[in-house]
C-alpha cells in the first residue's frame, strides 16, 4: 500500500490517464506502452525513491490486471409495476 504523498498522487494521475485511454480505445498494450514510459521518466529524474517507483510500479499493474477498473457502468432500467 502506497503511502507517501507524492507517490500516491503520481498513482492517481496514472491511474486516471489509464482510464481515459481505455475510454479513447486504446488497447491494453499500448496503455502497457505508456505506464512503462511514465515509471521509466520517475526512475530518470529522481523525484522519487527507486524503492516508491517499485511500489508504484506494482500497485498500477495490480490496478490493469484487475477487469472491474475497465468495466463501463451497468444502467439498470426501472420496470413498470402494474
């Protein structure tokens, strides 16, 4: 569990753009593509210990292989009661 700050706002803001490419219709393998970019940009600069990438780094593959953050909601429609 992510519990430095700037490490679980990194966390937000990729798993948010991972939402909205799925939605663009991206597939996984090109949203793979980015998340790998992006934690390669964290390890070059140094804004974060090598250690918090890691944790990052696992949490956000937990976050694409788990089906229920790519469903759509589900509308259920009111039927009529006679």
């Amino acid at each position: 569990m992510l519990q430095d700050p700037l490490t679980i706002r990194h966390y937000q803001k990729l798993t948010d753009e991972i939402i909205e490419l799925f939605h663009r219709g991206n597939r996984m393998e090109e949203i793979r593509f980015y998340v790998d970019g992006y934690l390669t940009c964290l390890r070059q600069v140094n804004i974060l210990e090598i250690y918090l990438v890691h944790s990052l780094e696992e949490d956000v593959l937990s976050f694409l292989r788990d089906p229920y953050n790519f469903e759509y909601g589900i509308t259920q429609t009111q039927t009529e009661i006679a």
